[in-house]
C-alpha cells in the first residue's frame, strides 16, 4: 500500500458501541484466568472468541486451541469457547475427567436453558442460523432430535414438524437482525402457532451495533469493519453496510487496509465486531491518519455497561478492572 497520503481522505467516524461485548471479554478473562491460577498449558475447545489476533495472544501465553476432546491429556484443564457446546461434548469432557471451566457466552447459555425447558414441555423448534457455526451446533447439540436449520426464507417451507402447536423457535445471538426478523416471518406465516421466546435471542451487542452501522453508513463514503473473517456478527455489520449503499472492507488489523478503498473518499466510518479489541481500531485509526485522514470523531450510540461474573474459583477481579487493564 502507498505510503503517500490521500488528498481527498479527511475525517474518521466511528461507531458507537463497537469492539468487544461483555460476553467476550468474560470468555477472554477466563482463558487468562485459567493460565495464571494453574499455568501453561490450558486447552480450549475452538477459537475461544472469532478473533485472529486474541487467539494468537492467549496462543502466545500459553493456551491451546483444539476441536478433538481426543487432543486434550487426561487430568488436563479444558475452557470451552464463548459459543457454546453441545450436550455430547460436555459429556465426552467429563467422562474423560478435565477440569472445565465454561466460557459460554451467558446469554448463548439462556437460549440453551430454554430449549431444554420447552424440550421437557414436548416441543420441537426451528433455529435460524448459519450451519457449521459453533453456536449453531451447540444449540442444536443440545438435543437429539427435534431441532430444524433454516438458513434463509426458502427452508421453511421445507420443515415438517410432529405437531404445529408445540414447535417454538430460536435463533443464533449474532445473525443480522433485519435478515432474522425476515425469516421468523416466515416462520410465523408457515406456523401460526410457534412460540417466540420471551426476549429475543440475538443479543444486546449485536443489536447495538448494528444500529450503530446504520447510522454510521449512511453519513460516510466508505466503511471499514475490524474483525476476523470467522466472526459472525463482524461479517454482518460489513454486510449491513452494503445493503445500506456504503462501499464496505472487513479487516482483520491494518495491515489489510488498501489505498485504493479510500480514494476519491473524504469520509470513513470504522467499526468493530464483538470480538474485536480496540487495539486494533487504533491500530487502523493510525494507518488511516497516515494515509491522510485529518480528523476522527465518534458518533453518539448507546452506552453498555453489561457485565458477566467469571465461574467460580477465577478470582474476583472484576471485569471492568480487567477490561480497563486491557485498554
């Protein structure tokens, strides 16, 4: 990329809120936890959070990602990802004896809790989501039967369920909003009787910044999204962004950044996937400048102040004195 700086290029907008939810920095906080209290190495079930640059920092101090419970030595401590797990994987973990500490998001654990009620309540349901994801296969791992896919409008029409007035529906956390709401029209229209859950499933950070990317896009000429191509919700807030008429790059770190996004381009907008630390909004922040920017502004948007407790026998050092530590 040019070194020589933009002429065009003036001021930065960015997103309010954006980078890491409370629920990642809660995963985050374990795997760090785990490493001080009983030292290196501590095994973790998939990429603890969808980010490249975190796992090669906890990789760095010791963690070790793996997919096979057959990968992990007897006796050994075993943290389980922000997405969850299946029931056939929490039992595989505890027939061969770890130490487990659960990094589940908990609002990924209340739509698991749910399921199991409405299970023991004679229910079927229907989970939007996108298949292969973490997420998606510890919730629907939580069953064995009686759980439905559907990926977009057209698969459900294909469902076929035992009984119409016992089918409720839930959806993964991190989906686009406005593409769930469509679907679970769908649904609805298919099946007048399913059941909704209390509150929706996706959660409070994606919603937040989703919203912050429609405000966002619209009063800039071009985004950029810092998260890695695994995350979910940061490929929907690229996503969100071109659906909205804004030219949109997801970037892992600034290194990715192109010259050639931003010319003719007087205004970026820059946000950040939950699982994205804000060291690497600065870090693009600064290439930006580089390249010519002049100005950065943050726009209004919610404050969150959501914390998750860690699980018993991870210290007491609370998150926000932990999250404030990383900053």
């Amino acid at each position: 990329m040019s070194e020589q700086a933009l002429q065009s290029l003036g001021e930065v907008l960015l997103a309010e809120p954006r980078g890491f939810c409370a629920g990642v920095d809660r995963a985050i906080e374990i795997v760090e936890r785990a490493l001080q209290k009983f030292g290196a190495p501590i095994y973790v079930r998939h990429e603890i959070v969808h980010n490249t640059f975190v796992v090669n920092d906890l990789k760095s101090k010791g963690a070790i990602f793996i997919e096979d419970l057959a990968d992990v030595p007897p006796g050994a401590t075993l943290v389980f990802s922000a997405h969850g797990v299946s029931q056939a994987v929490r039992q595989e973990a505890a027939q061969r004896g770890f130490q487990v500490y659960d990094a589940t998001c908990p609002l990924v654990t209340k739509v698991h809790v749910e399921v199991a009620k409405l299970h023991r309540e004679g229910y079927e349901f229907i989970m939007i989501g996108h298949k292969g994801h973490p997420e998606v296969e510890g919730t629907m791992g939580q069953l064995s039967d009686g759980i439905y896919l559907v990926e977009e409008v057209a698969d459900v029409a294909h469902v076929r369920v035992k009984d119409p007035s016992r089918l409720a529906v839930v959806t993964q956390t991190t989906l686009s909003v406005d593409d769930a709401a469509e679907i679970l029209a769908a649904v609805k229209k298919h099946f007048p009787e399913v059941r909704e859950p209390k509150k929706q499933d996706i959660c409070y950070a994606t919603q937040n910044r989703q919203d912050a990317v429609k405000l966002l896009a619209p009063q800039v000429d071009v985004v950029v999204v810092v998260g890695s191509p695994t995350s979910s919700n940061s490929n929907r807030l690229r996503e969100l962004a071109e659906r909205l008429g804004t030219p949109a790059y997801m970037v892992d770190g600034a290194e990715d950044l192109k010259a050639a996004w931003f010319e003719g381009r007087q205004r970026v907008g820059l946000t950040a996937g939950a699982s994205a630390p804000d060291v690497l909004v600065q870090a693009v922040i600064a290439r930006l400048r580089d390249l010519g920017a002049t100005a950065v502004r943050s726009l209004p948007g919610v404050e969150e102040h959501v914390r998750f407790p860690l699980p018993l026998g991870l210290g007491d050092k609370s998150m926000a004195e932990h999250a404030a530590s990383r900053s």
